[in-house]
C-alpha cells in the first residue's frame, strides 16, 4: 500500500477500524439519497462504501461481517453511476471542471486500490 498518514494499513488500530465500519453503515443505510442527486455524491459515497469494504474485508475482521457486501455494494453503484454519469466521449453529467476532476480522482483511487489488493 502506499505510505499514508496514519501508518495504518497493514495493521489498523480498534478506532480507526470501528470508525470505517460505523460510517459503511451510514453510507449504506442512506446510498439512495445520494444516488438520487445524479452528481458526485453518487459516486463518493459508492466510493466509499467500495473502499472501506474492501480495506476491512482485507483483515478479515470476524466483528465486522458486511464489509464485503459493502464492497460489492459499492461497487455496484459505482459502476451504476459511471454508466449514467459518464458519455461515452467522456464528459461528465455536471459540467465543471472541478466536478469533473473530482469524478476522475474517485474512479482512479477506486481502481488502484482494487488492482493493489488483489496482489
């Protein structure tokens, strides 16, 4: 894994662990309303359900046990989003560079975190 603030990644502590789990639970709880404004807050929050679901899933936590539906969750609606959000020339639903770039950076962190775990 990359090098990160925390140093936490191959061996997290209870409250960082706890803290990821208690927002996958929010997220997932409330991934309607997001997905319901077709912008950015779609695919952050698919994002974030697919990344903690997956950095949990990696420790094989027995107190968490929906991390991988989690994972696949998000997964789902991230792929659900860019099919709706993305053209096929590649524009963006919101017209804005800033908007744009922030969609680019949440499917790119997506993807090397996949292809970095799968290793």
């Amino acid at each position: 894994m990359p090098t990160n603030i925390l140093k936490q990644t191959e061996r997290p502590t209870q409250s960082l662990t706890d803290l990821i789990y208690f927002h996958l639970e929010r997220i997932n709880n409330n991934i309607l309303y997001a997905i319901a404004q077709d912008n950015n807050h779609g695919t952050s929050e698919a994002a974030g359900l697919f990344i903690g679901g997956i950095f949990l899933s990696k420790f094989n936590f027995k107190k968490y046990p929906k991390t991988g539906k989690y994972a696949k969750n998000g997964r789902y609606w991230l792929e659900k989003r860019v099919s709706k959000l993305i053209e096929a020339d590649g524009s963006f639903s919101q017209h804005s560079v800033t908007y744009h770039r922030v969609m680019l950076d949440t499917l790119c962190f997506c993807r090397i975190l996949e292809i970095k775990i799968k290793r």
